[in-house]
C-alpha cells in the first residue's frame, strides 16, 4: 500500500492518559485509537496485524480438529441462571442491558452456557462425541481496572473453543493436542521462548490447569520457573507445591512477572449437569458430558508482542504478524521506487511504500522505525550511486547495499 | 470436511416460534442457531457462507480505494450528545449499558461519530482527502419487531462505510464508484438480476439517495419499477415523483415487494459540523469536510438469498456462497468415495463428504437437499455398476453418470 493513501498519520507524542507502553507505542504509530479505557478500535495498520495473529491461531486450532462457529453477544438470562451465572455477585464482569420490548440481557462475556444449549440439539449419543467447537468473537468484560493498553481490555475478541467427551481419557489426549498447538501459536507468533506452560489451580475436575505465561514487566502475574523442565507454576499455587518443580521436583524456582496470553481448563460436568447435556453409552446409559475449554485473546498477544519487541523508536514486529514485510522508503526516487513496488506486490510481498512527497528523509525514517516493518528498502540518489537500494532490518543496526536486481532474492530467501 | 466429523444435525422440522421461510431453512439444515428473537448464532456451515458473503463484499469495497478497520462497540455518551443522537427520542434503537466505574455506555448502532471523531486526528488539510474507510463489525440495534429471520436483527454485523470529500464533486465521483461496487457485488453473490437500484429519499444534501432493493415476498418494502431503464422508486417518494421513472420520466410503474440489501447516502457535512471535522484549503481557509456513507448487512443477504432460491426440499445456494462446492454422498463405496474426497481436495474443490455409515440413502439425499450444495456427486454400487459417479445439480432435476476420470474435468470446467 502506499502511505501517501494510508491515512492515518503518526504522532510524536502519546496520549497523557495512556500509561502502558503497547498503547503508546500502537496509538503513536497509527495502530489502534483509544475510545474509552480498556476500549481500543482497530486502524487499517492495526487491522492487518490483528487479523495475521488471528489467522494464525485459527490454523492451529483448526489443525486439532475444531469447528469454527460464530455466536452471539447478546444473552438470555434465563439461561446463565441455570448455572447460577448471572448475578453480579456470581459474575461480577457482566454489561447488562433491556430489551426496548421487555426483559434484561447480558454482552457474553464468555460462551459456555450458549454453546452447551447449542450441543444439546446435536450431542445424544456416544456416537456423537467427541466434539470441539471454537469462535473468534466478542467478549464484553466489566473491568474496574483497564490499564494496560490491550493487555487488559473491556471488549476484546477470544478465540473461545470448548471441547466434549465421553470419557475423561478422551479428555485429557484432546486436552494435550490443544496444549501443543498453543505451543505453535505462540512460536509461530515470535514469543515461544518467552512463553511458557504454566500449571495453575485446576478447580475441581483436575489437579492443574494450564496457562500461558510470557514474560514481561507489563505483566501482572507472578510465575515460578524451573529452566530445566521449562515449565512454570502461577504464584497462586506455589505454596501448594512448596515452591517445587511439580515436572523434575526441583527446588530454587526463578521467579519473574509475565501476562498470561491463554489458558485451558478442564471443566469435567460442571456446565453439562446444570445444562442437562447427557449422551447415551453403548448401554443404553445417559452420562453428563465431559467438556474442556481453551481461550486465548489476540488482542493481548498484540500487546505483549509490542511490550517485549520495541526499542526507543517504536515497535519491531515479528515477521509473522508485521503489517507488512517490506517498508520501501523513496527519497526523491518515486520512477524507480514505484518500479521495486510494482516487482515485489507481484510476487506477493507485502510492502507499505512511503512514496509521500514534501516529507524529510529523518521524517520518513522516524515513521517507519516507529511503525516497525521487518525490512526497511530505502531507494534514493545516494543508494543508488552506491549501486542499488539499501536495506536494514529493523531488529538491527547495520544497512547493506545491494542491486535492485538481488532485492526479490534476498527478501525472499 | 467429513459429515461424519460435523458436529450439527438436520432436523426434520422448524421451531414453531419461527415464522419466517430463510430462519426455517437454515435453523432446519444447521446453518444457524436462534438465540432469541432477533439474534442469532452462526454454525459451522452457517459461518462458511457467512464468510463468502463478506469477503466477496471486502474484495469490491477494496477496490474502491477504501481502508479496512474495525471499530469498537461500546460507544461513549460525550461523543453521541454533540450530533444529538444520543437521547433514546432521538434514535430509537439504543441498547443501553453501565460501567461498573460509574456512567453509561452504548452499544454502537452505527458508526459515524466515533469514525469522524478519529478522522479529527487524520485530516486537516485539503491534501489529506479524499478518504474513505470502511468496517465488517457488528450492529446492536434494539428493534421491537424482529421477525423475520436473518432480515431484520437486533445484533448483526454490517459493512459500514464513510467517504470524506473536498467538495461536492468528489463526493459525486466516488459516490458513483461505490454504486457501481455495489451492483457487482450482487451480481457476485447471485442476486443481481433480482436487485435493483432504487431512489429514495435523500435528505438535507442530496435530491436522492439510493437503496440497493431485492425483489422477495418476505420483503417489507414497496418499490415501483421502471423495466425499461432497470430502476426502482422507494414507494416513499412516489408520490413527489407522480409516479414516473426518475431517469426516463416513464409512467405505469410495476409495483413489487422487496428487501433493501445496501445503502448508499450522501451525508454532506452534517457530522464534520456537529463534530467539527475541517479541514485547510489550499489559500488556508477552513471547510468542514463532505462525507457519505454506505451500508450493507451480510447477514440480511444471506437470509434474502435463501428467500429467493429454495425449493420444498431446502435451500439452492448460489456457487460463489455455498458452503462446499460439491456434496459427495457414498452409499456403502467409502474406499471408492475416500479417494474422490482426497481427490477434489487437492485439487481446491471445496467438498463436503457424506461418509455416514447406519444412514439411508434416502436420509443423506433429504439432508443433500436440505443443506443445498451446489453439485451433488453419489458414489454406490449402481454408479459404479453404470460407469462411475452421479452428478446432479442441486438447481436442476436430471441427474447423469459419468465416469471419476472425467468428474474432476466437469467440476473445473
């Protein structure tokens, strides 16, 4: 795209109310734009990045068999009451609303209640199960304390998935395939190695549940990690465990502050024996179903990803989730750019070219260090004497010149 | 996708609370889930069409030059009281909400002042325009008649969009670019002949706006056609019209029932006033900036589409929104039938297969019909016995053998 049609612009300086840093360094570089707090909207830069981090989610979950649905935000109390999930003293993040006809409703802020309704007209059989179901959809979440840019929101999207069963064991090996294609979503984002399993209090259907913990210093979990096992344990649950590795044992954990980027859960019967969701076994017998559940909110990966990959300039995207690949930067060179513009969109990379006019080279330079595309091409009088276009990633200090000719290789070697 | 693998079920029968034909049809083949009146669930076939309709919608507005973002749904007051559409006398759909902190919130019925809000930040001068950025996020609107299916909904999403101009004739050029989207659009998805421009009334800025009308009984318009030039008239100017065709002045219009499928409106400066959105000319004058707007509900498309085409057995997709491209059914022949499945697949064709063992033929041709993929390829003993594989469109009645070397060459054709 060009940035002379992109049109947000860049701002020098944050807004004074926005105290985290993902916020800033997002709103600064024309990402994101604060409504409320906790509440941000998307802007077309912003928009390309959170679809990436979606889309790659969406291919991991996918890949362990779940079905993507789509439900819906506004919600019928009758059915939260059965499980004893509607008052606010139960549940104390819910946005209510009325109905112009008559009757209060609720903005989800989660699923299982509707989706357990939804499985009831097709789950009766054992022949039925197993079964996961997932959405990227809308949570609305009645946060008193939403300051932390996009780690910390009042309406975020979560892929949500729940999943179904017979038995517990089927449980536990779909429960593993889910653990491990959170593993890849998180390396195939560029956070795998500040992320780790985290176990934390499992309620009453299972000793642990696990997290996802990455850290940073925005975070505002406390986790205790073993570096031999890689593994973590939440604060909440390391006297339990006696501050010990519950993998190897081990003692003398490390302890550091993270945000937690997913979870999952096993919910065992909870919402099915309120919810009446049985199946039939091969008896003849009905069982309340087995369930789990798995979320995991892009929104807040965008944050994190922003909070461990800055500098003092901007952000420095991964190149999985980057708005674009290629930054290509004109300095009075828009013939010949428009040419490398033209050659990289056909062969289907991905490049924001900063063909504007009357905007100083330092100028051009600060935004495209603030916005933090992976590959910075600049074409200008000097590049070109020196023989080509000069390239930079943005992860580090040192250029290069080469031929135009060896652009496309280079870039897509 | 394997239907042995899907999680929904056909039902014979619709809730008896659902009056309208296209909410029948797909709560009956498992496309969608009502949640209440007004509201409904997208499931895992129902979000497949769901899909098409918006990306074709996102390919045309696209190519009109327009950006892609996403805007939230809590809305703040401040912001609402300043256009005077705020108060509940004003505009009459507001789902209301309170924030835990203290204050009130809205759930957005449509976006034009938190969008010119963030353009504040964007254009200030002449050579920032035009701009025009569009959205595909979800409505809240608190209808007291919500009865007909997926036509008229109290949550949905809509592919909002905003034009910001220099002046009138700008507005003019681009207003006619995305009238001409729009006709593509329709013609993409299916409906185009069924659709037709329609003058309605225009408001302050304008003589006319335009509706984008499609003709189905479960519409709740009235339009007067003019054969001869493909237009229509709102029955709400007709009588400022007499009754005659806008274009070529023709009387005896043809009178019909109809869905508005989009929008198109020239706003004027009626939100950069009350918003003050200005921007510099180029002798330094101050202007408020000129603005349209254009509307389209992917939601109500699908519900008309499923109006126009069913027959008594089911739903009759239209290709480029049609869930799977082909249904191949196996009666007893799965090793045959798994290596078509393997087959299209591979070769892009989107199939789903029916590999249901302990299901009649006669049930898997019901819930064929039913779901209303557009090819339908049975693979049993007495294909095989004839020479290979039947084909028959789900639109036509004739059905013809042919042998699996040549199914691929017929479905790519």
């Amino acid at each position: 795209m060009k940035q002379s049609k992109l049109f947000t612009k860049t701002q020098r300086e944050a807004p004074k109310d926005e105290v985290s840093l993902n916020a800033q360094l997002l709103i600064r570089a024309g990402y994101i734009e604060k409504e409320m707090s906790g509440v941000y909207s998307f802007l077309p830069l912003g928009l390309r990045v959170f679809k990436k981090i979606q889309d790659i989610i969406r291919e991991e979950i996918n890949s362990t068999g779940s079905q993507e649905m789509f439900m819906t935000s506004l919600q019928n109390p009758e059915l939260w009451k059965k499980t004893n999930r509607w008052d606010d003293e139960v549940v104390d993040v819910w946005f209510k609303t009325e109905l112009k006809n008559g009757g209060e409703l609720g903005l989800a802020a989660t699923h299982e209640e509707p989706l357990v309704n939804i499985m009831k007209k097709h789950i009766s059989s054992y022949k039925d199960l197993p079964v996961s179901a997932y959405q990227l959809q809308t949570k609305f979440r009645n946060e008193t304390r939403a300051k932390s840019g996009l780690m910390r929101l009042r309406e975020f999207i979560m892929k949500d998935q729940y999943s179904f069963h017979t038995d517990q064991n089927d449980l536990d090996n779909y429960y593993e395939i889910v653990k491990d294609a959170y593993i890849r979503i998180y390396e195939h984002l560029g956070i795998g190695e500040h992320t780790f399993v985290t176990y934390a209090s499992g309620g009453m259907f299972s000793k642990y549940s696990h997290e996802f913990q990455t850290l940073t210093q925005a975070g505002e979990d406390l986790i205790y990690i073993c570096d031999k096992c890689k593994v973590a344990i939440n604060k909440e649950i390391i006297e339990d465990l006696k501050h010990k590795c519950p993998v190897c044992d081990a003692s003398g954990l490390r302890e550091d502050k993270a945000v937690e980027v997913g979870n999952i859960f096993k919910l065992g019967t909870k919402f099915s024996q309120a919810l009446d969701l049985v199946f039939t076994d091969q008896e003849g017998n009905n069982h309340p179903v087995i369930m789990g559940c798995y979320g995991i909110g892009p929104q807040r990966l965008m944050g994190t990803i922003c909070e461990i990959y800055n500098d003092e300039k901007g952000i420095i995207w991964p190149e999985a989730v980057a708005p674009f690949k290629v930054h290509l930067i004109s300095l009075g060179k828009n013939d010949e750019a428009e040419k490398i513009y033209q050659e990289l969109q056909k062969n289907n990379i991905e490049v924001l070219y900063d063909d504007r006019e009357e905007i100083t080279a330092g100028e051009k330079f600060a935004d495209a260090d603030l916005i933090g595309v992976p590959f910075r091409v600049i074409i200008s009088g000097k590049s070109l004497e020196k023989g080509g276009v000069e390239v930079k990633k943005r992860s580090e200090k040192e250029s290069k010149v080469m031929a135009v000719s060896e652009l496309l290789g280079f870039l897509t070697k």
